[in-house]
C-alpha cells in the first residue's frame, strides 16, 4: 500500500533526492529507495512517487553496504516480504543482523517476528530482550508480555510489570503505550486488584480503539465473571506469540500446543 505523504512539491524533493544519488550520498540512496518501495500518493490517492520496488532494492544494497543501518533493516524486510525481490527468509536473516549490528532496533525486532512466526519462542524472546536494551519501548512491551505468561522465557510476573512501567516511560508508540496499559490492569486483575485495573483500562481505552480494554472495564464495574483477552493486540489469532486465551480458541489451542511442545 503506498504511504500517504502531504509533502508539497514532490517532483522537487525527488529531484533533489537523485542529485543526491548521483553524489553517493548514503542518505540520499536510502530515501530515495524508501520512497520508490512504496511509492508516494496524496490523500485523494493520487500518485505522487511512481512505485518502483526492484530499483528500490538495488539502491537499497548500496545504501547498505556503505554502512547505512535504515537501509540495511529495509533490505532485510524486502527479502522477508518479498518486495521487489524473490522472497530469502536466510539473506533476511542476514541483512537483518547487519542492521542491529549497526544500531537498528527495529531490525532486532524484525527477527524476533521471523523466530516468532518459526514457533521459536526462545530465540524470538531474546531478540525482543536485544532490541529493547537498545531503547526500542515496544518491545519492552513484548519482553513484558512474555514474561507475565512465560512465553518463550520462565514466567516472572514481577518483571513483567517492571518492563511495562519501563516502556511507558521510554520511546514507545502510542498503541505500544496503550497495550502496556492493558496488560498492567490484567497484572492487576490477577492480583485481585479491581480498582487500579478500572483505572488502567480507561487510560488504554481513552481514544476509543481499544475494545479489549473497553469489555474487561466493562466487566470489572459490573462485577460480571471476568473473561479477558489475553492475546497479544493486532496480532492474528492463528500465529505463535499469544497467552491462553478462553475467548480466542485458535489463539488457545496454539498456546497449549507450543507449552506441549516445550515439554518434549
């Protein structure tokens, strides 16, 4: 799907962005690529930046194999979705690493979704550890989620609250921020604590779009039998990566067969 950008005057900024290229300007090359990947539209959808995915990943690797650490992390995602290029889950792999190894956060969590999708739970565990030590606050989120179900790593409750407190501090996405909310007043819910979790649902759910938050608070001023998702949020159902959920049986039966598995 190509971004919607409300930069003015594209032909001069791409103008400007080939200047750069022909100068070998690292920068430049990235976001030149950024832009072609995609390509650019307005709000009424009409096309800005012409999409150009296979030149993208040409200038992609250049820009990246002069040490460009956006470029290499974009690399790596264009063989993992295969975007202008044959799909190479190994060279992915590879382009990925070089990009952590270069400062990319975003690119260690981009390996722990490739782990997490493999059923891996351990390795996508630590990735998610790697790029959170590198200042990346949603996957504080992560590491917390996994820790206060014992996924992929022993359960520890306690820790799992100190990383969603940590992430509410750090660089963290609005959703992120909101999803760690959620799952301190779970935290809460499971300790007994009704009061403090109607508090936190209402600041995950103060926009509106978080229906998890908005039925557990509704449950919990009802006094109704508590039934909350326990899913990771946006994440389908059917992947590895979520809890034991009762209201999500595709979720469940994945969990269950993952914690049997670990038991082999």
């Amino acid at each position: 799907m190509a971004s919607h950008i409300k930069e003015p005057n594209w032909d001069r900024v791409m103008a400007r962005r080939r200047r750069g290229v022909a100068a070998g300007d690292l920068a430049s090359i990235r976001d030149l690529a950024l832009d072609l990947a995609e390509g650019i539209r307005d709000r009424n959808g009409r096309v800005l930046v012409r999409r150009n995915a296979p030149y993208a990943v040409r200038l992609l690797r250049r820009a990246a194999e002069g040490g460009d650490a956006i470029a290499a992390g974009s690399l790596g995602y264009a063989y993992d979705i295969g975007n202008g290029i044959r799909p190479n889950r190994s060279l992915a792999l590879e382009w990925y690493r070089r990009a952590v190894r270069l400062g990319n956060s975003g690119a260690a969590c981009n390996i722990a979704t490739v782990h997490r999708d493999l059923g891996d739970l351990r390795s996508a565990h630590r990735w998610a550890v790697r790029a959170m030590e590198m200042g990346d606050g949603d996957a504080a989120v992560t590491v917390g989620y996994n820790y206060l179900y014992g996924i992929g790593v022993r359960r520890n409750p306690g820790a799992a609250r100190r990383l969603f407190h940590k992430a509410l501090r750090a660089n963290t996405s609005e959703h992120g921020r909101e999803e760690a909310l959620y799952n301190l007043a779970i935290a809460d819910v499971d300790n007994g604590k009704r009061a403090s979790a109607i508090q936190l649902l209402k600041r995950a759910n103060k926009d509106g779009d978080y229906p998890e938050a908005k039925s557990l608070s509704s449950q919990l001023q009802s006094k109704a039998d508590l039934t909350p998702c326990r899913c990771r949020r946006h994440l389908r159902k059917s992947l590895h990566g979520h809890a034991p959920c009762p209201q999500h049986p595709a979720s469940l039966r994945r969990a269950l067969k993952a914690r049997r598995m670990r038991t082999l």
